[in-house]
C-alpha cells in the first residue's frame, strides 16, 4: 500500500480482524503515524488563559495535537 501521508510504498500487517473485515486497512505508514502526538486531558485549557476567550469553552474535542507535523498534513489535505 502507500501512505496517504508521505505516498511512500509499506507493507500491511495482516491479522484476523483485517481478514474478517472487522479492522478497516491502514491507510498512513508506522512512520507517519509516529509523528502525531496525542492530546494531553487538559492541555487545551491552558492555551486560553490571558486572553478574551478564556472561560468560552466548556470542552473541546481533539485527538492530536496541532504542531508543525500536523499543520503539514493539514496543507497537504486542504491543497493537494
């Protein structure tokens, strides 16, 4: 297959999920998947104190976090 991320060439780990349809492929290889970093529980409620929004949010709902990886991935969608 090839990553969706990078287009380089990688091999699927193959198992019985996968086989039996439950697990969808994978789409972006081990090495791009590395990359991104999960968020921390209450990360996001720093970035706000100090300025006019804080207190707005109630909750916020993110799996990665934004850094310069993902902003590369996000171009990448959006322009490509």
């Amino acid at each position: 297959m090839k990553c969706l991320i990078c287009t380089s060439s990688f091999v699927e780990i193959a198992s019985w999920r996968k086989l039996l349809l439950i697990k969808s492929s994978q789409l972006v290889c081990g090495k791009c998947l590395n990359k991104f970093e999960k968020v921390e529980e209450q990360d996001w409620k720093n970035d706000w104190i100090g300025t006019k929004f804080e207190g707005a949010l109630d909750s916020l709902t993110s799996i990665y976090n934004y850094n310069d990886w993902m902003k590369q991935v996000y171009q990448q969608i959006n322009f490509n």
